[in-house]
C-alpha cells in the first residue's frame, strides 16, 4: 500500500512540473519575436521600424529581430506574414503600398488586408515628395512635367517597389495628364535613392521620411509635396494642389500587423506594448526629427481608417484605369 501510495505521490509532482514548464513556455512572449518589413533596408518602413523597435522589445522584454523581405512591391513580406503561423512571433511593418495599393492594382496579389491580416496599430505618417537630383535641369515640378509631355518615355524614375505611397501618386499623375514617364522598379527606398545619386535615373517620388534627410543635405531637389499644406519641414516646397493636381493627396503610413487570428491572449500583451513604445517622447522625437509624423490608433480605429482608405484607393485605381491586366 505505501508502495502504491508513493508511485501515486510521484506521478502526481510529475504531473505538476510538467503542467508548470507547459505553462512557463506558453507564457507570451517566452522567445524573440520577428518583425518584418516588406522592403529593403534604406527606405521609409524601414527607417521608423528602427525607431520604435527599442522601446517596443523593452516593453516586451524581448529581442524583435528586423527581417527585410523586400520584392513584388512589398508583396512577398505581406504574403509570408499572411502565411506565418499565428501565435504572435511574426509581425509586420506596414504600408500602404503593400497592404492598400498591391491588392488592388496587382494582379499577382492574393493577400485580402482585412481578411488576412490583423491591423494592431497605426503608427503614423509622411507625405510624398517629388525629388530630382540638386543639379537636375528640372527647378520646378512643372519643368518636370512638361518634359514628360513632350517626351514620352525619356524620364526614368526610381521606383522603390511599384505601389508605394510615392508611385501611386506617380502612376495617378501620369494617368490625369496623359503623360508617360519609365518607371525602373527596386525592391525598396534605399535602393531607389542611391540610383537615383548615382545618376541612373532622373526622379523619384516617395515618403519625407526616406528622402527628407538628402533634401536637407542639398543632395536633392524637392519639387511638390502631397501634403494637404506646406511642411514645416520643407516650407519653400510647394504642395501639388498649390501647383493645380488636387489629386495627388496619398501620403505613406506605417502600422504594425499580425497574421488574422492571432489568439485575443497574445493580443492582450502585444496592444499595450506598441500603444506605450508608439507614444514614448524620444520615439515621438526621433520619428518628427525624421520628416514622420507620429498619429496612433489602436486595433479598432486603424481597422476603420483601413477600410475607409481601401475604397478611396479603389475608386482612385478604378476612375484613373491603374489596375494591371
């Protein structure tokens, strides 16, 4: 009897510590988590991820490893999140060329953003600028654009991915007018720019948060922005509605995403961590200091702002025929 009574009492520990190391690796998060961004490093997404990823490890309390998975205009980076097992350790940085402008305009795509991934929160945002190289023939925005009239095809712009915030303006500004400029695609920002110094291409358009620094640095020349008013950062830059092409308004966002379904508990620990990294000062700080803006919304309001920005961009893509055959 007493033998019995000891397997009983040994059995039962042993149940114990085993319930108590199930529950020790199921406690979220237990391990690294993997962020990526749909770009190649240089560009905009990349740039502000690296700027809120310190404080958003340290309210988790563990290291987020920033994986670049640039290619098909952010596409592949949104299709491997989509697909990532859901248990909050793949996240994404995005953006609304790839979780907006791709699914709409790609053929290729087969990520549904609002069925397929899970909005967290919205970070913030940055308007387009178009930008020349500092000793381009083009000084103003409509040198630019004239010259596209009267020679269709002889601008090669620097594309960083085929539906950023920036080449959707682009390909809406070509539509409105008639105009044909080459578009030479990259996998992200930083690729584009430096094709763009290096004297390969004529333009390029994209985020202040990627090419604010090489205006400052009188690398570039800004020539319009798409902010609704002049930036305070660039206020000598006129805005494209000043210049008469209202429509030109899309500015680039960024926003955190996990794979839908992603389990309510590890939600529970995700969405106060981004909310408290997100508002920290110095990230507030950094990200104004890099031509960012700096707006959160949490899971609900950023689904909201997502639907609502989907059917304006759908009506976009659909009055101006930029959906790809």
């Amino acid at each position: 009897m007493e033998g019995r009574r000891f397997i009983w009492l040994l059995c039962g520990f042993t149940f114990l510590f085993f319930l108590g190391q199930v529950q020790a690796q199921d406690k979220f998060p237990s391990r690294p988590i993997e962020l990526v961004i749909p770009y190649t490093p240089g560009g905009q997404s990349d740039t502000i991820s690296r700027i809120f990823t310190p404080k958003l490890s340290q309210a988790l309390k563990v290291p987020i490893t920033l994986v670049n998975r640039g290619g098909a205009g952010g596409l592949q980076g949104v299709s491997y999140t989509a697909r990532a097992k859901k248990d909050g350790y793949t996240l994404l940085t995005g953006a609304q060329g790839p979780i907006v402008v791709m699914p709409l305009i790609s053929a290729e795509s087969t990520v549904d953003p609002l069925k397929d991934l899970l909005p967290l929160a919205y970070f913030g945002s940055a308007p387009s600028i178009f930008v020349v190289k500092s000793d381009s023939p083009f000084k103003t925005f409509n040198d630019l654009v004239e010259y596209a009239r009267k020679n269709p095809g002889k601008l090669k712009n620097a594309a960083p991915g085929l539906a950023n915030s920036g080449q959707f303006n682009l390909n809406l500004l070509c539509a409105k007018n008639n105009i044909n400029i080459t578009t030479i695609p990259f996998k992200g920002g930083g690729d584009s720019l430096v094709a763009l110094l290096g004297g390969h291409t004529d333009m390029t358009v994209s985020g202040t948060g990627s090419l604010g620094a090489q205006v400052k640095a009188g690398n570039l020349r800004a020539l319009a922005i798409t902010s609704k008013k002049r930036s305070s950062h660039f206020p000598d830059v006129p805005t494209t509605a000043e210049l008469g092409h209202p429509y030109l308004s899309i500015v680039g966002w960024v926003g955190l995403f996990a794979p839908a379904g992603t389990p309510q508990a590890v939600r529970n620990v995700l969405l106060p961590a981004m909310q408290k990294a997100f508002n920290d000062p110095t990230v507030i700080e950094r990200a104004n200091a890099g031509y960012f803006t700096v707006d959160y919304m949490g899971p609900e309001e950023f689904r909201k702002f997502l639907v609502a920005e989907i059917r304006v961009v759908e009506k976009i893509v659909k009055d101006a025929g930029l959906k790809e055959k």
